[in-house]
C-alpha cells in the first residue's frame, strides 16, 4: 500500500462527521500524515452565466463562522498533528472530489448517517458520488452510536470477487492488516440460485434434482476456496493471519453477516468503474454494505 500523507475528511458539523472527523484523526496520527477538513457551503442557488460565483453571494463573515467552526471542531481532537480547514461554497459531491484531487488525497475519511429517509438522500447524492468517482480510498464511517469498531484494527474483512479490482481491494487490505497487527478475513459470495423466496431445503426436492444441487455446491464451494488459497499463497503470504469464508446468497447480505460474525473492525471492498454496470454492482451491494455497516467500509476502485 502506498503511504498515506494526505487525509481529506469532509465535515458537516454532525455527529456522523463528528465522530468520521475522530477516524481520520486516528489514521492522520497512524500514518503521520496531514487531515485536511473540508466544509462545502452549499449556496441557496447554484450559479448561472450571468450571475456572480457563488462564494461572491456568500456573506464573509458567514465564511468565517464555519470555518472558525470546523477549526474548532479540530482543535481537541487533532492537537499536535498536522491539520488544515478549508471552506469552499458549491455542490458538496463536487468540492469533495476536487480538494482530493488537488491535495492530492490518500483516503477520503467521511461520516454516514445512518439508515433514515435523510441518509438515504445524503448518501445517494454525496456520498455514493465520491464513493464512485474519487479516484482514492474512501472511509465511510457509520454513527458513534452504531459503530463496533477499534483502532488500530483488529479484524479486518475483505470481500473478494476474483476481478480486478476486488485484487486491488486484498492489497490494501492485507497491508492495512499488516500495518496493524490485524488478522484478514477473505470472504467470497456465491450467488445462490435462490433469493426470494427462500430456497426449498434439499429433502423436499426429488431426490436425483438434491443430488445435483449438492454436487453442484460442492462444486461452486470448492472452486472459490481453492482460488481463494491461492490468492493467500502469492498475494498475501506470511504478512498477517489469515482465514478463509466461502458463503451463498446475497452478497451485502452475507458480508454484513460475516462481519457481524467475527467482529470486523474494517471491511474492504473493491468498486467497479463508472460504467452503468457499476451502478447496479454499487447499488446492489456496496452502497448496501455502507448504509448497514456497523465498522468502517474502505472501498476504492482500480
């Protein structure tokens, strides 16, 4: 894993950026690196051609309280480290992904907000945005009040589907793991045939069709845990304890429930571009997994 310098930590002055402001600082002091807070005043309106920029129709001295504000916000828990405040005013998705691309960013370390109507909306406008398009990691952390994780980590799960960039996800997770002291949990997810409604148990089916079905699983488990032993053997090696899950069914669900299981600290996922299959991959599992986690989820794409 490349060393983090930069930490970008976008802040709202809520408890969910209150306590990702926490995480960041943590990580700041881990890696020895640099947190940059980053408030965005979203204006009443957004600009068009012939009116003036937005920061232009944003009073100075309302500029000046946030960032009087999110300076405070930092004072107790960033003393002694390295720390900016930054306002820009704009559409916040936007500012996020710019001030990481101009620091540049190492990771992105932002609050979530639960599983509200409001989360929702936050998260499908904000936050799966940068998720999507920051071309760093992204830490999404849940409420204080939710959260069951530790730092430095001790579990960290990663989530594998045998593609490019579920390998990028393993690197950064086995490093992380190693950096810390952590064990690595490595989880694949069969897509299992059934999902609604429950799958018939296997001595209601006739039983030529339940010999096939076993066989078939057997099959399908087999498979994922050999070439999951090998990513072990040539990926990760003597660097952090390692164990191995195979499960089936829906795969945020079986994440989220592997993580509850071993109590993960972290759980790591690799996103796919922004290509409109990545909407369905990130709205069917990832954005999932990061409205329902109760630790920390670092994704990035390759």
């Amino acid at each position: 894993m490349a060393p983090i310098t930069n930490v970008l930590c976008p802040v709202d002055f809520s408890d969910a950026s209150r306590h990702a402001v926490d995480q960041a600082v943590a990580i700041a002091r881990w890696y020895h690196a640099r947190l940059t807070a980053l408030h965005v005043y979203p204006p009443m309106f957004m600009p068009v051609p012939a009116l003036p920029a937005p920061s232009d129709r944003v009073p100075e001295s309302e500029l000046q309280r946030v960032r009087a504000e999110a300076a405070r916000l930092l004072t107790d828990a960033a003393a002694g480290l390295g720390a900016d405040v930054v306002v820009r005013v704009g559409r916040p998705a936007d500012e996020i992904l710019k001030a990481a691309a101009g620091l540049p960013a190492d990771l992105i370390v932002m609050g979530t907000h639960g599983v509200s109507g409001f989360e929702r909306l936050v998260l499908g406008s904000v936050t799966e945005k940068v998720l999507r398009q920051a071309t760093c990691p992204v830490l999404t952390v849940p409420p204080q009040a939710q959260t069951t994780a530790r730092l430095p980590f001790h579990r960290v799960l990663c989530a594998l589907d045998f593609s490019p960039w579920s390998d990028a996800a393993l690197e950064l997770a086995s490093s992380l793991a190693e950096e810390s002291g952590a064990a690595l949990d490595l989880v694949h997810v069969i897509e299992w045939p059934w999902t609604e409604p429950p799958p018939p148990a296997l001595a209601e089916l006739p039983p030529p069709q339940a010999d096939a079905l076993r066989e078939f699983r057997r099959y399908l488990v087999s498979g994922a845990s050999a070439r999951l032993e090998s990513l072990v053997s040539t990926a990760v090696c003597n660097r952090c304890p390692v164990t191995i899950h195979v499960a089936h069914g829906k795969p945020y669900a079986q994440l989220l429930h592997v993580a509850g299981d071993i109590a993960a600290d972290l759980i790591v996922l690799g996103v796919h571009g922004r290509s409109a299959l990545d909407l369905t991959v990130f709205g069917s599992t990832t954005n999932h997994v990061v409205r329902q986690a109760t630790c920390p989820v670092l994704t990035l794409r390759r």
